[in-house]
C-alpha cells in the first residue's frame, strides 16, 4: 500500500517489523542500516521524523539509543493508544497539516486506522522504505546544520514543559519570556523570506504566492514597508518566523512559520503594526485579535518601546478570576500581590472559561469518577481545570467578573447531573437544527462534541437570578472572612450584531440588582458599576462584554480605588518607562502618592 502525492515535512516511522525486522518485546529484532541512513538523510533535506509505535516507551528509547537513532526524532508516541487519535494529535502538535506527512506501518489496519482520522495523510508500507530516497515528494531543501531538526526538539522541549506545568497556555506563555525582533534588511534574508512566501499556509493570511523575483521587486519598491520577525524564548530561538509588506496602507503579505502556533505572535505583531487593512484568504490556523491584551510578548531589548504601566503594592493577596475582560483589566494593576485565572484556549484551540459559579460550586465538590470520566470526554474542559485557583491557592480578596452566569447556556447531564456552562444561553446546542451554520468562535468545537450534547444533556437554558444569588451566597459564606470585588454587566442598550445578544442589556440589570442587593447586606462585598464608562456605542467592540481599551482603564481605576478602600495601608509605586512619563491616575490614587514621597 502507498499513497504518497504531496511534499513531506513530517515521516512517523513505526517501529517493530518497520524500521526494524521483529518485535522489539520479544527481543528478536534485527536493525535494517538502510532505513538508519534514510532518516539521517532525511533531516538532512530538512525533513522531520517522529514515531508513532506500540511498545514499552523507556526499552523503545533504549534500542534506539544503542542504534544512534533516538535524537533524529521528534515528539515519539511510543505507547498503546490507538495510533488514528494518536497520529492526528501529534500532527496538530507540531503543526503541519496532513497533507505534509508520511506514515510507514507495517499494519494495513493500522494505516486504514490513520487514514480515517487524517484523511490527507500518505501513508506507505515498509515495502517502499528503499524508493523514498529518490521519491519527488521527499526532496526537501537542504539543512546540513540540522535546523529544522533542532528547533522541533525546542518545540518539543516546551511542549514536554507545557503539559507538566499544569498552567493555563496563557499562563504557561507569560512565563516563557517571549521576545521579538523586528527587523528591516529583508534583502538580506530573501531566502528566507521567500520560503516562507512560498511555503507557508496555515498562518498565511493573504496566501500571496510571489517568485524570490516578484518578492525583491516588492521589497525594494519605495512605497511599501517591510520587516521580518525573529522569536526567541526560554526554550531557545525560533529564527525567521514572519513575514509583513505593507504597501498604500494595507498588508499584501502578512505570514508566520507554524513553529510559532499558538504563541500569538501573529496577533502581537498586527496589533504592533496598528491593524493596517488585510483581506484574509482561505482559513488560517489563528484568528487574529486586535484587542487582546498580548502583555506577555515583548520587543527585544534594544528594540524596547515601554507601555506605561502602575505597580501597586497591596497589604493583602489578590486573585482576580473572570474572562477576557478581566484579562484586559489586570494589564492596567501591575502587582506583585495579585494572581489570576482566566479564560484560556486550550490545545483543541477552544476557548475554555471556568468562572461560572455552577463549575466553581461543582468542582469545590471534587467530582466523582462518572463526572471526572465524563469531563475526560469533553473538548470545551480540560480535567486539570477542576484544580482551581480560588480553592488552592493563598488570597484575601477576590475580583471577579460573572459575565459568564450572565451569558451562558446550562446544559445537565442526564446521567451524573453534572452542569455545563456553554455558549450563549439562548442557543440550544443540544438541538440538531442549530448545527447548520457553526458561529466562528465554535468552529474548532468538533461535530461529536455538539452530538454529545444532544444525546447525554438536557438543555436548561440560563442560571436564574436565584439560582445565580444562591451560588454566590454559598460563595461568600464560604470564604466568609475575605473580600470579594464584582465588576457587573453593562446596560446601555447597544444595538445586536448577533441574535444571541439581542437584549442582553435587559439580562444584565436583572443580574446586577443581584450584586447590588448582595453589596448592601454585605461589607464585604464592593461592586465595580462598568455602567460609568460604558454609555456610548462607542465604549463597546463587538458586543456588550467587549469593551474598548479605554473602559478597560478606567474600569482598573476603579479598582484600585475600592482596593484602597479596603486597605488603608497599601503603599502605591508607579513604574515609569523610558521617557519618565505618569499614566492619568484617579484624584484618590494621586494623593496617596504625594502623601507617601511627603
């Protein structure tokens, strides 16, 4: 069996009666020299091996030590899981798509197996291990200094320290110290940069084909600006990894190497660049966002441009726990004493939220083993979520954001009772009918996912105004000696880009006369009124718990003010950057600060 019709970035090798005659666990193999050739030859055209085999992983890793073969690959899944889910998991690891990988099994039913979960996959039997050396589809381009080979084991170095960290890939990301440089001499790297034109796909926003040629002549054109972009962090450096022209205000290549997924720096860069016009074509692996607070990115030293921020110090131990807009807010209170847990995109690209009071009261429980199995089967969860911060980790006051009770959809399980939050609460997911046309923000939620909610869940609809007063009472009487800070929902009637946000502004007063009457019989209990700064179309994004950046400084502001309410005795420091600027600080803030230098 061979199927082999497009150029391979990616060889998966199995292992026992593949690479080697006989089976590794009965200790009668017999190593093939050629095949030991072939991959040293293939990472020298730049091309990348990895193993997907049913064996003992440390005797596997043994034997191919002995062989010298063991640092030639990447990312080996040496276990007994099925090799389909395997394989397809592996790919989306490294990057590529199906289409630029090979995988040599001896088993028939092991490739048919691949083949359905990765469609687009080649595939061959070891037969044809002899004719790849001069198949057209494995020619690669030349890297004697084993390049690409080396910066896949720093991806797979970060990723073997991701998974262990048991941190959220914001999380993990913020303290890799990423770095970026941004440099101007592409007619010195045209090389480069033109592979990376010709080659890339998955973060080529304008898929724009030009020869090295064309590319030079659009380089040198006056009238365009162009950079390319270097990536390193503590995992090591990443090289060339995007491109950008820019020519009469609107982006003609704007492109980024997969080796830099998931790390934002697509995001980060276009937000650096002041969101210039780009006509996106085809999909692309990241949407970008052009508000996204990307603080965890920064310009290489010599390139450093400072934002300006506040550095407070607290006498008592924050946590902030909510969803992007909080995430947007902390990038205003830079403080030592504060600790967060936010929204995140998980390694399925799916954006996961764990504010909502049912999973706080639900995981506060301990799930049983029926729930933890079914959380296991849930792509919108991941199981390490159930360990959250709010119940281990040291705080004395908690900001919070319930957007989250106020948006989202309950779904209960038929089986365990287990509740969970999903979407928007006035679509039903579990309904077939519903599935036609998947809004953007779902569109890596998979097919089996929508069709597990329809036959293991009942839709509730959204939490009560009761339901939502009960779990925050039993969230206060839980922590009955610290302090909570609620930021509420905006009102202004702003007009529905979407049908699921037709009358939110109603939703949101009903809920917030919930915080409001639980600040009254509380003291406790300090609500943030978003309300303030929000009274204008012009104070919101898409919709209405996406605010501008400026209600986000405002609503930090507002923040710090309560905060110092609640502790009289908390010294202010501001961090200027490099032109001694003062961000606007409130009246109250202000005084502080001359009391303390007086």
């Amino acid at each position: 069996m061979k199927k082999i019709n497009n150029k391979i970035k990616l060889v998966i090798w199995d292992l026992d009666d593949t690479l080697w005659k006989g089976i590794l666990s009965e200790d009668q193999i017999k190593i093939n020299p050629d095949n030991g050739k072939l991959i040293k030859e293939l990472t020298l055209r730049g091309i990348i091996n990895s193993i997907s085999s049913k064996n003992d992983y440390e005797v596997a890793k043994k034997k191919l030590q002995e062989i010298g073969l063991w640092d030639y690959f990447v990312f080996p899944q040496i276990n007994w899981n099925p090799k389909g889910q395997t394989i397809k998991e592996l790919i989306k690891i490294i990057g590529l798509r199906d289409e630029n990988v090979l995988f040599i099994d001896d088993s028939i039913h092991n490739l048919k197996e691949v083949l359905n979960f990765c469609p687009s996959i080649n595939v061959c039997t070891p037969d044809y291990i002899s004719d790849l050396v001069n198949d057209k589809f494995l020619v690669g381009k030349e890297d004697v200094n084993m390049s690409r080979l080396n910066r896949y084991k720093i991806l797979e170095k970060k990723y073997n320290s991701f998974t262990t960290s048991n941190l959220s890939n914001i999380e993990f990301l913020r303290k890799s110290e990423i770095k970026v440089e941004i440099l101007h001499d592409c007619e010195n790297e045209i090389d480069r940069i033109s592979e990376l034109v010709l080659r890339t796909n998955q973060l080529n926003y304008t898929k724009k084909r030009s020869t090295k040629e064309e590319l030079l002549d659009e380089i040198q054109d006056p009238s365009s600006q162009c950079g390319y972009i270097k990536v390193k962090d503590l995992y090591g450096e990443y090289g060339i990894s995007g491109f950008y022209l820019i020519k009469g205000g609107e982006l003609i290549h704007f492109l980024f190497s997969c080796r830099i997924l998931n790390m934002y720096i697509e995001s980060w860069t276009y937000q650096h660049l002041n969101c210039p016009k780009l006509h996106i074509q085809g999909s692309v692996a990241s949407k970008l966002d052009k508000t996204m607070n990307i603080d965890f990115i920064n310009l290489k030293d010599n390139q450093q441009k400072q934002i300006f921020v506040e550095a407070l110090e607290f006498k008592h131990d924050i946590l902030m726990l909510g969803g992007c807009d909080l995430g947007q807010v902390v990038y205003y209170i830079n403080s030592k004493n504060i600790d967060t847990q936010f929204n995140y995109v998980n390694s399925k690209n799916i954006n996961v939220h764990l504010d909502h009071t049912f999973l706080l009261r639900q995981f506060y429980e301990k799930p049983n083993s029926d729930i933890i199995k079914l959380i296991e089967n849930l792509p919108v969860i991941d199981i390490s979520d159930i360990e959250l911060k709010i119940f281990n980790t040291e705080w004395n006051t908690l900001i919070t954001s319930p957007l989250n009770d106020y948006s989202r959809g309950l779904y209960k399980h038929k089986k365990t009772g287990f509740i969970l939050p999903f979407d928007a609460f006035n679509i039903d997911w579990s309904n077939s009918k519903n599935w036609v046309n998947l809004p953007e923000h779902l569109q890596y939620v998979p097919i089996s996912f929508f069709e597990l909610l329809k036959k293991e869940f009942d839709f509730l609809g959204p939490i009560t105004p009761k339901q939502f007063k009960k779990n925050l009472e039993w969230l206060l009487k839980l922590f009955d000696e610290k302090k909570f800070i609620f930021l509420n929902g905006a009102e202004f009637e702003l007009e529905a880009k979407n049908p699921w946000e037709k009358d939110m502004h109603l939703r949101h007063k009903v809920m917030n006369t919930i915080l409001e009457e639980l600040k009254n019989n509380n003291k406790n209990v300090h609500v943030v009124d978003v309300n303030e700064f929000c009274r204008s179309d012009s104070a919101f994004r898409d919709n209405l718990r996406h605010y501008n950046k400026i209600v986000y400084k405002h609503i930090a502001e507002s923040i710090i003010d309560t905060m110092n309410k609640i502790d009289s005795e908390n010294r202010l420091f501001i961090r200027s950057g490099i032109d001694y600027s003062f961000r606007r600080v409130s009246s109250k803030v202000l005084s502080k600060i001359v009391r303390w230098f007086s």
